[in-house]
C-alpha cells in the first residue's frame, strides 16, 4: 500500500479521485431538472423512470465485478477505463432522438458510472487507516453536494436557455479533466494478497440474475401484467441464476463477492440499511423537482434553485458528521440519527398540497438533506472498518451493490406507483369538457398530454387560443380551462406524495434494523482485527 506517500500527495490523488467521482455524482443530478422538459419533448411521460432505471440497472451490475478488477488490476486503470465509459456514453445521450435511444446510451453511462463509484470509495481504503477515513468520506459527501448544488443549477439553466442535450454534453470536458487528472497524478494501487483470478462465470451469472430481477420487477404491473409470460419467465430466470451464483462463489476459488462475508454481522446490516435507503431515496426524489415544475409551476432553473437547500443541508452535514466519527470513534448514534430524520423528512414532504408554496417545499428538504448528508458516506466507513485490507475493493463494491439494487427497484416501484394513482386520478378528470376539446384535436388524456397541458408552455398556449373566441365564450372557456388546471395539480399532486408516502414507510424498517448495528471501534491501522462479527 501506499503508507510512504507525504500528506501532500496523498490531498493531489484525492483531488484527482474526487473529480471523476464529482463527474458521476453531477450527472445524477443534473438531469433532475431536465427530466420533465426531456420526457415532454419525446412524449415519454410514463418511461420518466426508465430515464434513471436504465443507468442504475446497469451501474449496479457493474459495481462488484468493477470492486474486484480493481483489486486486481489496480484503481488507476479500472477509474481511467470507467471515465472513458461515461464519456462516451455522455456524448451518445446528448444526441439521442427518442425514448428508446436515450435510454440505452443512459445504460451506456450507467456501466461508467459504476466503474467510478465503486473504485473511487476503495482508494480512500487504500490511502488511509479506518480512524482517518471518515473526515475524506464526509469530504466525499460534500462532492455530492457540491455536484447536486452545480447540477440542477446547471440543468436548468441549459433546459430553459440552450438545450437539454447540454445537460449531458457538458460531461466531456469535465471527463477530460478527470482523465488528466487521474492518469497525472494518481499511482497504480494495487491490493496486497489479494485474490487475482476472474471469476468470469459469477460475472456471467451475476449480471445476467440482476437483470432479469430488475426488469421483472420493473415491467410488472407496466409493461406486462405480473401474471403475464414475460414477467413469469424473467422472476423465474432471476430465481435460477441468482441461485446458480450463489452456489458457483461457495465452491470457486477466487470469488466475485465471497460468501463469508455475509457471516459478518455489520456487513449484513449495513447492506440491508442501504437497501431500503435506496428503495426510499432514490426512487422518491426523483419526483421533488416534477412536483416543483408541473405542480407549482416551477421553471427547470427554478425547480433547481429550490434544491438548493437539500443540497446544501446535504453538503454541511456530511463534513460536520464525518469530522464527528472520526474524533470519536463511533458511528452507531450517527447512524441512528440519520435514519429516523431522513425517515421524518420523507413522511414530511408527503404532506405537501397543490397550494403549498415554495417555501413549504424547501422546509421540508432540509432536514432531507441532513439525513442523506450522514447516511450516504457512513455505512461504506463502516463496513470498511470491519474487513482487513485485502478484502477492500469485495466489500466496498459489495454494500455498494445492495444499495444500487435498492435504487432500481425503487426507482422502478415508484414509477409504478406514480402511473396507477395518476391514471386512476385521469380517470376521474374526463367529465372536464375541456378534456372535449383535446379529443377534437385528437389528443388523448393521459400522463403526457397532462404534462404537457400543464407546463408554462403548454397553459400560455391554451390561453392564447382561448382569446381568439368571441368575447362571450372567453370567461366560461376560461373557467372550464382552469377548473382542469386545478384538478390536473391536485391529481399529480396525489400521486407525487404518494411516493413520497410509500418511501417514508420502506424506511421505517431501516429505523429498527439500525439499533442492530454493532459498533465496532474504528482502528488506527491498516490490518483488521476483526474477523466475523
């Protein structure tokens, strides 16, 4: 390992980390307040989730085998490989035409992404013991706010003023910045003793299980009924190659994600709390800037701006919480408190009404933001500081794995959730005459022409039409228009908060399984003396 290296090198390398690291995390928020003006665009309200699903389906699936290449082959050439992924795949989402083509050059990222993130936590291992990790993880947290503070600024401004297209255009020079960083300044790390076999047919199986999970799961109830054919075969083959990997790593030698470490206590807890933390998290707050722009009228440069305090609640709170472990040496409290006010936060913002204002909706994000800033960088710390050294980059990717399985599954469950109640509520909205007058012009309603009716654009339309009638006709059109409006809000308003509702009640588990986690002293030496707990 790297002990020789002088403080002051070891600050270059991870700044070098941080900027490819900071390349990741930005894209997941920059696209956040470009969504609605991207599905609006191609007419893909309903596949909003599969916008995010595809890039977390397949940065999940990349996680572990890229934690054990890295082991291998060093997180030099694993990080510069994963860049050069994003990038690309940057460039390809930028030119997208449809639903489809900008779905699977997210896939694209998606495998970069995950290249990123996996490595880029197992050099903070690598650099250093347990006792100073925390301060660079909750440095770590604070690129994620830095990123989510840039990054919906960044995409609303390019939505509303250029392109949406630039959302993803802007990841290449950034990339390239990342690469010359990373190639300059970072040395090759490679682990001591660690197990250097490929276990290529638990990639094999792994990848293919995942998949057939996640779009099972993702289709059903969608796309195909969950009694259907499709949905059946592909539970059915997640079943069989799940099991068939779990069988294969207990006899192989050179294991994808060893089996024992499941025997640890902490690891079993720490995968499962960021499980449901991704379930909650990830598949919810997707929708707070829908809910800013298509309930509150919000533009995309403003839906950002009121992430701002999320964001920066995230930002202070990651440092601070990072500073505190590491001068304590305990985690189990933090822990605790983080997950009972993320829990709060969510069950909060399910409270929020079409006549909330933007301030009821920043209240209710700060708290969001602190409980995000203590768990997104705690439970990788923790699981670190319970595995010796070798095992860094398998156990890294691997709590990394359960919670990119979360984000999937939530993401795709919310989306699900988000469409019934919405067609449910369109359902109740056709007795509006004003629905009438979309039938004349062939347009039906459903979840793309309500979004499409109620964007500034699309209200600035309809009242334009409205005063080309006769004088007589204008104050009645002009009322029915309005009375749909309002329902349309409180519709979508419904369905937004129930997502919120639904993440709020996955994490009430994670607020009893967290009083299980064992706390274990952080050490002041590279080598563990921990072994299963």
């Amino acid at each position: 390992m790297l002990h020789h290296m002088s403080v002051r090198e070891k600050i270059i390398v991870m700044i070098a980390v941080m900027s490819g690291l900071f390349l990741a995390a930005l894209d997941q928020s920059i696209v956040s307040t470009a969504l609605p003006t991207i599905v609006r665009d191609f007419h893909g309200l309903n596949e909003l989730s599969w916008v995010v699903t595809a890039y977390l389906l397949t940065s999940t699936i990349t996680i572990p085998i890229a934690g054990k290449l890295s082991d291998i082959f060093g997180r030099r050439k694993v990080l510069l490989v994963g860049i050069t992924i994003f990038v690309l795949g940057s460039m390809l989402t930028g030119v997208s035409w449809n639903m489809a083509s900008l779905i699977a050059f997210r896939a694209i990222q998606g495998i970069g992404g995950g290249v990123l993130m996996s490595s880029a936590f197992a050099v903070i291992g690598d650099l250093f013991v347990p006792a100073e990790r925390s301060r660079w993880q909750g440095i770590f947290g604070a690129v994620f706010g830095l990123s989510s503070v840039i990054g919906p600024l960044l995409g609303g401004f390019f939505t509303d003023n250029v392109s949406w297209r630039w959302c993803f255009y802007v990841n290449v020079p950034i990339g390239i910045l990342a690469f010359v960083l990373i190639f300059r300044f970072l040395p090759t790390i490679l682990a001591k003793h660690a197990q250097k076999g490929i276990d290529y047919l638990g990639a094999v199986l792994l990848s293919t299980g995942l998949a057939s999970l996640l779009l099972g799961l993702t289709w059903g109830g969608t796309e195909y009924s969950w009694g259907s054919w499709q949905i059946i075969s592909l539970l059915v083959a997640a079943i069989t190659l799940i099991s068939s990997f779990i069988w294969h790593e207990s006899r192989t030698h050179d294991p994808l994600m060893p089996l024992s470490i499941f025997k640890n206590s902490v690891f079993r807890v720490s995968a499962i709390m960021l499980f449901l933390v991704g379930v909650a998290m990830f598949g919810a707050i997707v929708y707070v800037p829908l809910f800013a722009q298509t309930v509150q009228g919000a533009s995309a440069t403003n839906s950002g701006i009121i992430l701002l305090p999320l964001v920066i609640a995230l930002t202070i709170t990651s440092v601070i919480s990072g500073q505190i472990i590491a001068r304590t040496g305990k985690y189990k409290k933090m822990a605790i408190f983080g997950t009972f006010i993320t829990t709060g936060a969510l069950f909060w913002l399910a409270t929020l009404q079409p006549s909330s204002s933007h301030a009821d909706l920043i209240m209710r994000m700060i708290p969001l933001g602190m409980g995000l800033g203590i768990m997104m960088p705690l439970f990788n710390l923790i699981v670190q500081n319970a595995f010796p050294q070798k095992m860094l980059g398998v156990v890294s990717s691997s709590v990394q794995l359960f919670r990119g399985i979360g984000s999937t599954i939530g993401v795709a469950f919310m989306g699900t959730l988000l469409n019934h109640t919405l067609n449910n509520r369109i359902a109740a909205l056709s007795n509006n005459s004003f629905v009438d007058q979309l039938h004349k012009q062939g347009m039906d309603l459903n979840a793309n022409t309500l979004q499409q009716v109620l964007s500034s654009e699309g209200q600035a339309k309809v009242i334009s039409q409205i005063a080309t009638l006769p004088h007589a006709a204008q104050s009645m059109a002009s009322t029915v228009f309005h009375s749909f409006v309002s329902a349309s809000q409180q519709a979508l308003s419904t369905a937004i908060t129930h997502v919120f509702l639904a993440g709020g009640t996955v994490l009430i588990a994670a607020c009893v399984l967290v009083f299980f986690l064992k706390e274990i002293p952080l050490r002041k030496s590279m080598e563990s003396d921990h072994g299963p707990v």
